[in-house]
C-alpha cells in the first residue's frame, strides 16, 4: 500500500457482528470499510465492484458459505486477500479454507488490536497461520494418499535446495525469524526466499506453500524433515 487506507469488506450473516467489526474498524484511520455482505454469493458479486484489499470472510452462511465464496474470489480477484473468521482454530472448514485461497484465520474472540494487524498482515500477502491451524494441515494431509514421486519432483524442481530448505521449515510453522536462526541467515534472506519460492511456484501466500510442502511430500506428518 501506498499511504491509502485499506479496504475492507466485511462479510457474516450476523447483523450484529458485522455492525460490531465495522464500528472497530471505522476507529482506525487505516482501515476503511467499503462494504458489506450477508452471505457468500452477495460478498463475491460486492468484491468484484468495489475491489477491496481484504474481505473478512465468515464461514456458515446461507446461500454461498466462505470457502466456496473463497475459492471464487481467488478466481475472479487473486490480488483479493481473504482472511476467515472462524468461532472455533479447529473448525472443520479450516483445511478447505486455505486450498481455497484463504490467507489466514482469527477467531472472532480476537482483540481489535489484533483485527487491526491481521488485516493488515495479509494485505502485505503474508499469512496468518497459528500452531492449530497448521496441525490441522498436518493432520489432513496425513490421512490422505501418499504422494506421487514423479509429480511431487516435477512440481519443485525449479526449487533450489535451500529454497527446499526454507519451505520444508515454513510447513513445520516456523516464523521468518526462527528459519533464519535455524539456518544461519538473516530475516531479510529469507524472505527473498519465501518471494522466489512463491514466485515459482505460483503460490498467493505462505498458507497455501505450507499444503504444497505437504502434497508434494517434502514434508510428511509425524516427521521432522
């Protein structure tokens, strides 16, 4: 961003919620909120005219819940992040969620502070990604299918070995800052890194290179490598 307020739109089929994250986010002059929706499919067609930097995105709704409304937003609008607001960090629809496009989950118990930076953290195309969120990733992916070797290869061989190195420790949820003590670097390597890794891969954001590491096979549930 470039000085301009975010923009935002909020989207819960909760008229009271909704009136309850307007009335926090009108209080920060950084944040400006353009729009509401009651459901999935008005937040989809509300998102394409109005074009916001982050739509908050409940998850039950009728009409169109969040993860379908998600996953056409990332369709229709990629430069759209989408940060969930979940009641409870295991909820059922996390993992869908983020092979949607999500760029992050908070709880609605969350402080506005909170509200404030998370908005703020998935404009800049970071993720937020708590430890319970990435166990349920680890979790999902370990009852699925082992993956393809061939196709797991060709999906990273553009991929350095530190490049490896580097998403292999973002999967386990390490901070930009933990990977760069774990390998000798400074913070500022590893985000070129995570940038290039992205980059070549085609990925949105750090949510969905963690589901990459784990569908490829570069990182397995219950290992440590």
């Amino acid at each position: 961003m470039t000085g301009q307020p975010l923009r935002v739109l909020i989207v819960d089929d909760d008229d009271l919620m909704r009136a309850g994250l307007r009335a926090v986010l009108s209080s920060d002059d950084t944040i400006i909120v353009i729009g509401e929706a009651a459901d999935g499919r008005e937040a989809v067609e509300l998102a394409r005219r109005v074009a916001p930097d982050v739509v908050l995105m409940d998850v039950r709704m009728p009409q169109l819940d969040g993860v379908t409304a998600t996953r056409q937003l990332a369709a229709a609008a990629p430069d759209v992040r989408v940060l969930i607001l979940t009641t409870f960090e295991d909820d059922d629809y996390i993992f869908g969620a983020l092979t949607a496009g999500a760029s992050g989950f908070l709880l609605k118990r969350t402080r506005p502070e909170q509200l404030i930076e998370a908005i703020h953290t998935v404009a800049a195309g970071d993720s937020l990604l708590s430890p319970s969120v990435t166990r349920t990733v680890i979790d999902r992916m370990a009852s699925a299918a082992p993956p393809d070797p061939t196709a797991a290869e060709q999906r990273l061989r553009e991929l350095t070995a530190r490049e490896r190195d580097v998403l292999r420790l973002v999967a386990r949820g390490r901070s930009n800052l933990e990977i760069a003590g774990d390998l000798f670097v400074e913070e500022s390597t590893v985000k070129t890194h995570m940038k290039r890794i992205l980059g070549k891969l085609k990925l949105r954001d750090r949510a969905q290179a963690v589901i990459v590491a784990y569908e490829t096979g570069l990182v397995r549930p219950g290992t440590a490598s």
